[in-house]
C-alpha cells in the first residue's frame, strides 16, 4: 500500500499543484501533478513554443564534501570529475560491478562542494551507495531534503527567469551559480531534460510556492506536469531510469559512452569499468534505438520488436504519441545488427502488428544555449 494516497510525500509546492487544479498521481513516492487543466498535449506545445515550470523536488539533491571527494566520487562514476572546474556540471552514471547503472545524475562543481542531484526513485539507494563508498574515504554525503527544485524549459525561459534574476543570461549550458531573489538564495544551472533550453532552481523549500508563484505571473510561464514532461524528454530522445535504463543496462548499451570521459576511458578505476571498456572496445550484443512508427498507434514500455521475418530482437523502453513529430516514437533495445538507420522492424502490441522503423535520435533537435556570442 506504498501507493496509498496518505502514504505518499508532498513536494513544497503540493499546494500549488491542488490549487491550480492539477490531476495528481503516486511517483517515486510522491504524490505529483500530471497534468494541469490544459492537457498534456496543450503543455507539451507551450513548453516548445514559450517556457514551462516543472516541479522536480521529489528528485535528491546531495552535497559531498571532503579534501578528495572528486576522486573519491571517480570511483563510482565513469565521469572526468577532477577536471570538473567550478560552476561546470556534468552528465554521469553511478555504475554496478557489472556495469550496469544504479543510476544517471548530474553532478556540478561548486567552490566547496561538489552538488549531486539524483533520481527521485533511487535517491535512498543512491545515498546509502555513496556513503557506503565514500564516507570511508573522508567524504561527508549530505542529503538535504529541505530544498525544492524547479525546472523552467523553453525557448522563452531565459526571458522569463532574467526578469527575476538579470544574471542568468550570461550561463550557458552545463554551467551554474549562486542567485539571489528577494534575499533568497537560489542555486541555478543552465540545464535539464526537455531539450530545450531551461533552468533548474534548487531553493530553500519555504521560499520555493512564492518564487513558483511569481514565476507563473510571467505571460511566458505554466505550470507543467509529468505527461508532458515524460513526451518532452522522449522527443530530445533522453532516456529516463527505471525505463531507458536499469541495472542490467549499461551506458554503452544505452548510447551514453560520451558520458565516459576520455582520460577515464584509459585509466578505468570505476565499478564496472572491465564491463565497460571492454564494450567500448569490442560493441555489445544490443542497443538502445529511436523508432518511428507508421500510422497513429503508439507502442508502450515492454513491447516485442520483431525482424522483419518474425525473430524477436528487442524490446520497448519508452513510447508515446510525439505531439511535435505528429507521430508515435518510441525507443526500444534491439540486437545490435539491427540497429541501423533505416532498419524496418515490426512492434506486437498485444498481438497487433505495428511496422517501424529505426531513425537517428533525438525526434526532435535539441536547442541549448552552448555559447553567449551572437549567431
């Protein structure tokens, strides 16, 4: 009865949610907006065309400090994070012996800390992981449940954001500082998982219904919910844990290798490096593809790839209905000699046959704001 409505945790901005009229459902053991009164299609469309505010506080955010917490931190992850310089974040992957992934993260360095942020469904896992590896080696994880996060993605976030906070023009992204509204601190980065460019917030959890709020008076600004969320980072072709990613997937198999840094390749020295190099050096038996499939029908999490002559080869992580490809999409693990472009495959949805076929990834360009020179 985990699920239980008076089991689940409320993020800061619960209130809000209820308020605005949000459909809310159990995640990651919180309970979260789905959707709002406009639909996810609707949300979906203005995330691309203006900026949406997410609600993302059920995700961790971790703190390490230590004389050698980077180093210590390497040992978990495939990462170049000595070479992290302050105010720069980074993509990464806490990895079994196996290689297979615990989770994926984002970890930025800041002047006395490194900051993690990590699924909100693995958060206890991951906590207990790192303090099991680290704190042996003097490191302090510190997980701080009194913060909120936001995340603000659109072509119009910037806009929006720079009238609270001028500064935040300037970071481009992967990149982060400190803010102030109002005598708040807020801590943001240039980041996020739509595609889009956008923000993530992290805040003090009392201050986070007052600045959503003031956000939401922006004409650029709405309040988004996990439907569309979950249809925008399929779109950017991001995959999402618990679904694009497991701990029997590793990030070779997943298309993440550039997420392992090149002086890491070389030297190895994380768990489940053997696993890892070893793929880089000699492939893996399966990969993770986008699929784009004829007609209207989507094809859900679990479902059969087949060749074209009937031999199962895979399986779907994720899919849906792309409201901005106007098609369903879907990504799917599939033997690795079927895994070109081009490739024509069939789907059995409870034993409906759906033709589809692999196309390069993500459906949808991504537009982040790598520099602050003008085009």
């Amino acid at each position: 009865m985990a699920d239980a409505p008076e089991n689940l945790l409320h993020t800061p901005l619960y209130g809000l949610h209820t308020d605005l009229g949000a459909r809310m459902v159990p995640f990651a053991g919180y309970a979260m907006p789905v959707q709002f009164s406009a639909g996810i299609m609707a949300e979906h469309k203005w995330t691309r065309e203006n900026a949406g505010l997410f609600d993302v506080s059920h995700m961790g955010q971790v703190f390490l400090t230590g004389d050698n917490a980077d180093a210590a931190l390497e040992t978990l992850v495939p990462g170049d994070i000595l070479g992290l310089k302050p105010g720069r974040m980074r993509y990464s992957l806490l990895l079994n012996e196996k290689g297979g992934t615990l989770d994926d993260l984002m970890i930025t360095r800041r002047e006395n800390d490194l900051y993690v942020v990590v699924n909100g469904a693995c958060k206890e896992g991951d906590i207990a992981h790192m303090r099991a590896h680290l704190e042996p080696k003097g490191v302090t994880v510190t997980y701080r449940d009194d913060l909120a996060l936001l995340a603000l993605q659109g072509p119009k976030a910037a806009d929006a954001l720079s009238r609270l906070l001028p500064g935040v023009v300037n970071l481009t992204f992967m990149t982060a500082g400190a803010f102030d509204w109002d005598g708040t601190p807020l801590w943001v980065s240039r980041s996020g998982y739509t595609g889009e460019d956008g923000f993530e917030i992290s805040l003090p959890a009392e201050k986070a219904r007052a600045f959503a709020r003031t956000l939401l008076t922006q004409p650029d600004v709405e309040a988004i919910g996990l439907g569309a969320r979950d249809s925008l980072r399929l779109e950017a072709g991001l995959p999402l844990y618990g679904h694009d990613l497991d701990t029997d997937i590793t990030p070779v198999e997943a298309g993440l290798s550039f997420a392992i840094s090149k002086r890491r390749k070389a030297e190895g020295g994380f768990l489940g490096a053997e696993v890892v190099l070893d793929q880089i050096l000699n492939g893996t038996a399966r990969k993770r593809v986008g699929l784009k499939l004829d007609g209207r029908q989507p094809a859900r999490e679990g479902a059969i790839v087949e060749s074209a002559d009937g031999q199962e080869i895979g399986f779907v992580t994720s899919g849906g209905f792309a409201p901005t490809v106007q098609a369903p999409i879907a990504m799917a693990f599939v033997a690795k000699d079927f895994a070109a472009d081009g490739t024509q495959v069939t789907i059995d949805v409870r034993g409906r046959k759906l033709t589809a076929t692999v196309v390069p990834m993500p459906f949808v360009p991504h537009r982040y704001v790598r520099s602050n020179q003008p085009a």
